[in-house]
C-alpha cells in the first residue's frame, strides 16, 4: 500500500511542476522592441515622406539648416507627412520632431 501513495505522490509532484512550468509560460510577456520614432518611408523629387511614431501626433516638425538656423516648422496633424525641399538649395539639413519635453531629431541631406 505504501509504494501505491508513492506513485500517487509523483503524479501529484509531476502534475504541478507541469502546471506551474504552463502558468509561467502563458503569462510571461515578450519583449517589445523599441519603437521606431520616426521611419523615412521615401525621399524623390526634394520631398521627404515620413512617418512619426504616434505619440507625436499633435506636435511639431522643424527644419533647421546645418548650422543651427531655424527655417521652418509645422504641425503634425496625423503620423504620415511631407517636407518640401523644392525651394531649399542643396545640402544637409536638421529635421526635429517635438512634442512637449520628447523630441528626436535626424540629419537629412537634400540632393
């Protein structure tokens, strides 16, 4: 009778561990990947087509030249946007998107 409540006792053991190994599994969260603030989608024709990651929307997108001098800047009423560099002469610029205190800035070279 004794070795019949030691076999009771391993399926018991075993069947928690298994339960508790699934519970851990199941509820364990993947890792996010950081998220891409802003993703250049395409440049043709002097025309930067961009897209910010969502909490920008509502802020601001800045064009600065490469010495620090603030040209221009606009709203971002959704993710998806364009900066025209028709009328700008050739070479690097500093594009800025803010919104409050987070801001991400990259070089752009116009050619």
């Amino acid at each position: 009778m004794l070795e019949k409540k030691q076999w009771d006792m391993r399926k018991i053991v075993v069947l928690l561990t298994v339960m508790l190994f699934a519970t851990t599994v199941s509820f364990g969260k993947r890792k996010q990947p950081a998220p891409e603030f802003v993703k250049i989608l395409h440049s043709k024709n002097q025309t930067l087509f961009m897209k910010v990651h969502k909490f920008f929307v509502g802020g601001t997108v800045e064009v600065y030249s490469a010495d620090r001098k603030f040209l221009e800047s606009d709203y971002l009423p959704h993710p998806l946007t364009k900066v025209f560099f028709d009328e700008a002469p050739k070479g690097s610029y500093i594009i800025k998107v803010t919104k409050g205190k987070m801001s991400f800035e990259f070089i752009y070279i116009n050619s």
